[in-house]
C-alpha cells in the first residue's frame, strides 16, 4: 500500500508557511510565480524520486 503522501508530518508547519510568506515578500507576481518554480525543482531534486515525484504530481492534481 502507498503511504499518503498528504499526511502532515512538518513538525512546524505554520513556521514554514510564514517563511514561505515572507520568501514572496515584495516580489511581484511574476517574481513570485518563478520563486515557486524554482522551489518545486529544488524540492524535487531533494526527494530525487521519480515515482514519489508522480504520486506527489498526481495528489496536487486531485486537490
């Protein structure tokens, strides 16, 4: 069985979101939409699997 791959594990997730919020800071929407572009690859790079990559690909598509 696949785990779910949406089940909160950040330890400190409102932490993250307001770092999240302040990274986008003063940028525009242009600047902030190539921030999360950016973020995404990075994140991606850092799970380095392709099949997670999918699953997690598909589980944003659905919500």
């Amino acid at each position: 069985m696949t785990p779910d791959l949406t089940a909160p594990k950040l330890e400190t997730p409102d932490a993250f979101y307001a770092d999240l919020l302040a990274a986008h800071e003063g940028l525009t929407k242009a600047e902030s939409d190539a921030c999360n572009a950016r973020l995404i690859l990075l994140m991606a790079n850092h799970i380095a699997d392709n099949e997670v990559l999918r699953e997690l690909l598909d589980a944003a598509k659905r919500r």
